[in-house]
C-alpha cells in the first residue's frame, strides 16, 4: 500500500512536465505593483525552491524572523550555496553564504547573496592633448578624456545583505539589497565637450526592516509578522559644462531624471490552523501588502542664456513626450489555504493562493508653454485594475534513507490572470491663449485574461552525511509548461546537472 500511496503522489506530480524552467532567486526587488512575498522576500534553499517553498531546512529558517528558533546548534551554524539564476541575472552565478550563533540568549544571524561586482561597468580614460581642443576646453591641455560613460549593462552587479536579532521569540531582520551603480567626476572630456562636473546614476537601493514572532501566539498558530520595504530606484544624469555646452548655453543641465521611491508595507497573520488529526493538517493564512510609486524628479529649462533646473512630480526622459506626471498605489489581499500529510516515509503539502489585488495608477502627459511652465498636454488616464491569479503549490518528500538521504519534489499550477480594468481619459488640448484646459473625458472598461499559465516541476534531494553536515541540490530536471525537449542524464536539463547546490554545517 506505501509503494502505491508514493506512486500516485509522484505522479501527480509529474504530469506537470514539459521544457525546462531556471530556478528563481530572487536578487532584487520586484517590479512595481507585484507583491513581495514572504517566504521568497530574501532568498529560498534548494530544497525550498524544489518543493515550491513547502519544505523549508535550516538554511532557510535561520535568517527568517518567524523561523529561527527552529535553527538547533551547540555553537554555531553556517551554510554555503551557489546556484545558477538564469532569469533572475541573466545567466550569471549567485554565490549566497550565511552565519548563526547565539550569545547570551541573543540569536544573531548574517547572510550574503549575490555576484559581487560581476558586470559592474568599466570607464576607461585617456590622459593626453586632445588632437583638437575639446569645447570649454584649451588647446594643447592634456584632460581625462572618456570615449564613452555608462553605469549600466545588461547584467549589473546585485547584492544583497541581511542580519538578522532574535529575542525573547521574535526576530528582528534588516536586509540591504542593492544593484546601484555611479559615476561621479569632475573635470573630464567626453564627446568633444569639457564637464566641471559629471554625474551619473542608475540601479536601486532597497532596504528592508522585518519583524515577526518566532513562537505561536495560541496552540492553533497564529504568528504575525510585519515588514516595510524602502526600495529607491535611481536613473538620473546631470552634468556642467565648462562656460558654454556645444548648445551654447551655461550652467547646470538635467540630462534624464526618472527616479521613483516605491514604499511598501507587507502584513501576515502567520498561519492558523483549522484541522489536525493524525497526520494531515489543515490550515488558514492572510497576508496584506500596500504599495505606493512616488516620483520625485528634475527637469532644465533655458532662461537668460542658463540651464535653471525645476521640479516634477513624475519623470523626465528626453524623446518625444519627455515630460510626464505618474502615481500608483497598491493594494493586494492573499488569503491561502494549505494541508499536509505524512506517514512513515512518505510526507506531502499543498499550498493555494488566492492573491486578489486592487491599484489605481495615475498618468499625466505634459509639455513646457511659451513661459517654460509644466502644462497638461494629450491624454490624462487614471487607471484602477483588479487583478486575480489563483496559485497553487504541491510538494512531496520521501525519505529513500531515514535520516540519510531524502527526494524532494514539488509542482506549482498558476492560472492565467484575469484583470479588469477601468480606465478614465481626461484629454487635455491647447485652446488659443488658454493652455491647459480639460476639454471632454471618457471612461471605458477592460476585461482581459492573461496567456501565462504556469505549469512547473521540480526534483531535488538533500544528502545528511551526519547530524552536522548535509548537502541539498535542486537537478536539472526542473520544467516548465510550454517549452518542449527531452531529459538528459548529464546534460543541462538532466538529472545529474544541478540548477542549484548547498552545504551546511552545525555544531
């Protein structure tokens, strides 16, 4: 009857084959308006990542808030992983490493993750008499000359840090993630033309402070925990020529400005649970986040001959519409629903979210009049959306050896997304000697379903050479719908190629 019990569950889960899919670390923040999750909102151990978060190890739990008293060790505990994160950092490896101890009753924990200066740009410059004297400049003066400035790549360095204070059963977390990126130098050439100063910037700089309690308020659960997220997006350029710019105009230039904050608050009860009876358990969970975009930006105008720089409550980027207003505002509810089960060697777990969101979003097109003044200009659209994607999780563990070796799996069924839309268009036009002026509205509705089904599955297995030391691997064999091909052995995609690898210690 076990063998048979194992062969169903293995094959539901199976079904779910088809291409591949790259295990997902997340490195940085997520784009704006889509939540931060919880259990991924730092980072997740193979054998996490294998079972779709349902199997957590202690490479898991000892820098969560909620988790850490679960981490049993004499003196210390530490950990060392690398995985090779294709759609996170476009084909670069993630070295993550992470430390325990506890000194007086205070639990501390350390955790890096990340390609350390991995695709950081390179500036290189010349220190020479230009072969003509740059603008601004003085014939025969040797200079820095750069043949090009950038703080940007495809693939720029992320890195993220977390320490994290456990006491009296809760724990205190603050993580630091960031990809930015500056050039800041004065006195150089580039492009013929000589800057004072010149300053670039692009990249995000995201701070994190988390709390939750690492102890059930009540025998049925209940364990909340709260997080605030201060993510700073920065893409800016400024820039002062020396006297005059090849546009003959002085002073201080805003070359492009589209910085934005986005804040976010995330809430969770932290699980209770409904059901327990021999070995299934039922249990209930609600999580909350609120997300607010601000824009906060800087934009030149010409007046007497100088760049003078003013203020815009959106984005400035030169091109054909360069002036823009822009606010957004989030609001996503996730109750879930998940069970387990376990006998002998055999144990599972489903997990279903049910993320409902709701966001208003407002875009203004604007233009600069005769006196250099921001006016509406175009369409206005103020748009609120309602987005649902029902996501549920499987996952199974057998232990092949009890407490030796252990075949994690997981799969994951994401429905296509439906969002309905309302949007409202305020078109603003000139109207002789009167700008600005709204001159009719319209409102239409838009209901869409999304083409992103999700269909995934995972295999894996964690190696416990002794009570101190274990391995965990997640295998190549990691699909996804919609992408066809066959499961080699060795080969990428095969059961001995690993996506991702762990070894811990603890003593």
């Amino acid at each position: 009857m076990r063998n048979r019990v194992f062969t169903i569950a293995l094959f539901l889960s199976i079904v779910t084959i088809s291409g591949t899919w790259a295990q997902n670390l997340p490195a940085f923040p997520f784009a704006s308006g889509t939540k931060h999750t919880w259990a991924s909102s730092l980072w997740t151990s193979p054998q996490s990542s294998t079972t779709e978060g349902r199997y957590r190890s202690n490479a898991d739990d000892f820098i969560r808030p909620d988790s850490y008293t679960g981490v049993k060790f004499n003196k210390w505990f530490g950990m060392t992983s690398f995985l090779w994160a294709g759609e996170e950092s476009s084909g670069e490896m993630i070295a993550t490493a992470g430390f325990a101890t506890s000194v007086k009753n205070i639990y501390i924990g350390a955790f890096y993750s990340g390609n350390f200066w991995t695709g950081t740009p390179v500036n290189d410059y010349d220190y020479g008499v230009p072969a003509t004297a740059p603008n601004g400049g003085v014939d025969g003066r040797a200079y820095n000359i750069y043949k090009s400035i950038s703080t940007t790549n495809g693939n720029p360095p992320a890195n993220n840090f977390a320490l994290l204070i456990g006491v009296f059963n809760m724990g205190f977390r603050l993580t630091w993630r960031t990809n930015y990126q500056s050039f800041n130098e004065n006195d150089i050439v580039t492009n013929n033309q000589l800057y004072k100063k010149y300053q670039d910037e692009s990249g995000y700089i995201a701070p994190q402070i988390a709390w939750a309690m690492a102890k059930d308020l009540t025998r049925n659960g209940i364990r909340p925990y709260a997080s605030i997220d201060l993510v700073f997006y920065r893409d800016y350029n400024k820039v002062e020529a020396e006297g005059n710019d090849l546009n003959g105009v002085s002073g201080t230039r805003i070359g492009r400005s589209l910085n934005r904050f986005d804040p976010s608050l995330a809430l969770g009860l932290g699980g209770y649970t409904l059901y327990s009876k021999g070995g299934f358990k039922l249990s209930a969970d609600f999580d909350y986040v609120l997300t607010f975009n601000f824009y906060d930006n800087e934009y030149s105008i010409v007046e007497d001959g100088m760049y003078k720089t003013r203020k815009i409550a959106g984005i400035y980027s030169p091109g054909t519409t360069p002036y823009s207003q822009h606010f957004f505002v989030s609001n996503q509810f996730t109750p879930s629903l998940s069970g387990s089960w376990s006998q002998d060697r055999l144990a599972l777990k489903f997990k279903l979210n049910l993320p409902l969101s709701v966001s208003t979003r407002r875009y203004d097109s604007m233009k600069l009049d005769d006196s250099n003044d921001l006016i509406y200009d175009g369409d206005s659209y103020l748009t609120d959306t309602f987005i649902f994607r029902p996501d549920l999780r499987l996952a199974m563990q057998y232990k092949v050896f009890p407490n030796r070796l252990t075949l994690n799996t997981g799969a994951r069924i994401q429905a296509t997304t439906i969002t309905t839309e309302t949007i409202q268009i305020e078109a603003y036009k000139e109207n002789i000697r009167i700008y600005g002026q709204k001159r009719y509205t319209s409102k239409f509705l838009n209901d869409a379903t999304g083409t992103q089904f999700v269909s995934r599955f995972s295999i894996g297995a964690s190696f416990n050479f002794s009570d101190n030391f274990w391995v965990e691997a997640t295998t190549g064999v990691t699909n996804s719908f919609g992408n066809e091909g066959a499961i080699d052995l060795f080969a990428s995609g095969g059961l001995f190629s690993f996506g991702s690898i762990l070894a811990a210690l603890k003593f």
